[in-house]
C-alpha cells in the first residue's frame, strides 16, 4: 500500500446544509463531481466529501446508532496567527459553533476548535513551526 489518505468522508445529516457550510460558509470549492448523493470539496493533496448518514448506514453496513460522535480532529492550519481567529469567525457566521475559543498552546502555536453542523470536530492552528 502506497502511504496516501485521498479522501475524508463525513457523514452528514442534512446535506444541503453541509453544503451551504463548506462552500458558502467556509469558502471550500464544491466539485463538478458532486452530485444529489454525495458534495466533494477538492483541498490540497486531499478531498473532503460530505455523505448523508442513511446513505453511509447502508454503504458501510454499520447502523446508525453505532455511529456515536467522532473521535476524529481534523486540522486546518493557517499561516499567521490572526487567521485563527478569523477562520473561527467565519465557522460561527457559517452556523458553526466554538467548542474552545482561540489560545495560545503549551505547544508554542495558537490554536481553537469549532464544529460543524453534524458536530465534527475542526481545529484551527497557527504554528510558527511548521510552514504552510
């Protein structure tokens, strides 16, 4: 196996509204591929695709309710401090919500958390060693 992660899929309740949060909210690019079924957001190296939960139930063959709430953070890290906080604005004004408001970490960044509609959990981090 080649060492690659292509695709990140949620699992979404509403998929218009998980549309209207990544593309109008956030600013993600929807993809041409996208259709009724299934939205994909192209990201650097990666695509973000947001899938109705009935229709990932039956995909997977994993009931609903063993779902249960993610244990998974994703990270979006910006390239200067103040984009953390404007990235969290841009989640709230989008219908996100702040689970931990922006604070510099003992890891020497800055860095806050939000979710989304479906309750997946997003960091956003500024990193003053890692170049993005």
């Amino acid at each position: 196996m080649q060492p690659r992660l292509s695709i990140i899929t949620l699992g979404v309740y509403d998929l218009d509204r998980s549309i209207t949060f990544y593309r109008d909210g956030l600013g993600l690019e929807l993809s041409p591929q996208s259709n009724a079924l299934i939205a994909y957001f192209p990201l650097r190296g990666l695509w973000l695709a947001v899938f109705p939960m009935e229709l990932l139930s039956l995909d997977t063959r994993i009931p609903l309710h063993e779902f249960g709430r993610s244990r998974i953070v994703l990270a979006h890290n910006v390239a200067e401090r103040a984009l953390v906080d404007q990235t969290l604005a841009e989640a709230v004004a989008a219908g996100g919500k702040i689970t931990k408001p922006a604070a510099d970490t003992d890891w020497g960044g800055y860095a806050g958390f939000f979710t989304d509609p479906d309750d997946h959990w997003w960091e956003v981090a500024w990193d003053p060693k890692l170049p993005i």
